[in-house]
C-alpha cells in the first residue's frame, strides 16, 4: 500500500532515515606521543623565559632614561621630633604601675581564699543558675534541633 503524504509536510531526507550512526573515535595517546607533548611544553616554556629576560635587559636602561626627565625632585621631608621622656621618669612610672597590680591581685586571692561561705551565698549562687537553667535547656534544645536531621514539624516515635 502506498503511504498517504500530505503537502504540507516536506519530504524527509535520507539521511534522517539512517538508524545507523557511525562516529570514529581517535586512539588513546601512546606514552611516547605524551612525552613529546610534555617536552615540547617544557621546551616552548623555556625559550619564552629566555626571550622575556633579554627583552627586559635591552629595554630596561632605555626605559630608565626616558623615566629620569619625568621623576619628580626630592624634596625633604621633616617631622618633628616628640620630646622624650627621661629614662628615670619612665622607669618609675612603670615601677607604679606593677606595685599597684601586684597587691591588688594578692588581696583578692587571699580574700576568696579565705572567705567563709554561709548558706545564705550557695541559695544565691543556686537560685541564679536555676534562673538561667530554663533559658540554656532552651538553647540546648534548639542547638539539638538545628543539628539533628529530625524535621522540626515531624515527631519521633
């Protein structure tokens, strides 16, 4: 039976019939084909160093004496001097200033060292950190959260 075209549709080519697709893939590189590439890389890298450090030696002094009409003159620069302290002055303002820390820090050691502690402070010291409890269990709670792959919206049974 013939096929039944219709005018509107053009005629397919013959090539778009071919089912058969044929694509020639080129051999992997032996190991003497990447040497050669590899040398001949390292060989171009060689000579471009070459040639940019005698193309830098000959244009250099040219550049510089194009440069020197062009440099600004120099002019000094002065900054005032600030006036030192005496080395005696320094000394002891230094000396002051660790005597005054020193005892500072062994009056507060000796005094925590030999405070009583009544049961008056420890129900304070309690009584804080119950009132902080809630809020780090809260953080705890919501740091488990974020870490955890557990959904928010879902329960674990």
């Amino acid at each position: 039976m013939s096929e039944i075209q219709d005018p509107e549709k053009k005629p397919e080519k013959k090539n778009d019939r071919d089912f058969i697709s044929e694509k020639i893939v080129r051999p992997a590189p032996s190991k003497k084909q990447i040497a050669t590439k590899m040398a001949t890389a390292a060989c171009a890298g060689v000579i471009f160093g070459v040639v940019s450090a005698v193309c830098f030696a000959l244009t250099r002094p040219v550049l510089e004496q194009l440069s020197e009409g062009n440099r600004p003159t120099a002019s000094a620069i002065s900054i005032p001097k600030d006036e030192v302290e005496s080395s005696a002055e320094a000394q002891e303002t230094e000396n002051a200033a660790e005597t005054e820390t020193e005892p500072v820090e062994e009056m507060v050691q000796t005094a925590l060292e030999h405070y009583r502690y009544t049961v008056d402070d420890l129900n304070s010291l309690l009584n804080s950190l119950r009132a902080k409890a809630p809020r780090l269990r809260t953080r705890a709670w919501w740091w488990f959260i974020r870490s955890s792959r557990i959904p928010t919206g879902s329960t674990i049974r």
